[in-house]
C-alpha cells in the first residue's frame, strides 16, 4: 500500500466521504469539511496525485484511484468499526469518533483483525 502518511490516509478517507455524500468533490469541499485551509488542502491533493491516489479532473472533481480507493476504504471500515466499539463500551459517540480517528492510522492489521472476529462473535 505504500508508505502513506497519516494526513495523507485522511485526506482519502475524507474524500470517499464527501463522495457517498455528493456527486462532486473538490478541494474546496475537503477543506471545509476537516476544518482546514484551502492552500494545504490544494497541497496535499497535489501530493496525493502524484503518487497516484487520486486524479484531478477538469471541472476539480476530486476521484480516488484504485489504490486510493482502498487505502480509504480500509481507514474508514477502521473508523467506523472501532467507533461502533467505543461506543458499545459506553463511550459517547463525539469522543469515540475522535478516538477512533487517531486509532485507525496506528492500529496494526492484526489488532484490527481480532477485534472485528471479536466484534462479529458478539
């Protein structure tokens, strides 16, 4: 999968998002919703294509590449899972969310694996 950093697997798990959500992403859509400035959003969307992650259309639609695609497929199946966890433990779901957000890009692939069986047992 590459060596993504963390900002970089957020920017894409924003993106599948913001596309669930509407038919067109663009930079300025990505900004709002994490809360940051358009200059480091274009940034970043500029490092993203350039190892290939997303494509950049005319009218500024952002589009995830396969590649990219997974990567933000399995950041926000974490997500969602370990906040759904959280707040099974009795976590309130803000707090849970954030949590959640900072666990998905450490977590290691086994970890994550024995909780979902754990999870899927209950």
């Amino acid at each position: 999968m590459g060596d993504i950093q963390e900002s970089g697997e957020m920017y894409l798990e924003t993106i599948l998002v913001l596309s669930m959500e509407k038919p067109l992403v663009r930079s300025i859509d990505v900004a709002e919703y994490m809360g940051f400035s358009k200059p480091s959003v274009s940034r970043a969307m500029g490092i993203l294509k350039s190892h290939d992650y997303i494509t950049v259309e005319d009218t500024g639609n952002l589009k995830l590449t396969k590649t990219g695609k997974e990567i933000a497929k399995k950041i926000y199946e974490r997500h969602t899972v370990l906040t759904d966890l959280l707040v099974k433990l009795g976590v309130d779901e803000k707090t849970a969310s954030e949590d959640a957000c900072r666990i998905e890009h450490v977590i290691s692939p086994k970890s994550f694996k024995a909780i979902k069986k754990h999870i899927s047992s209950l």
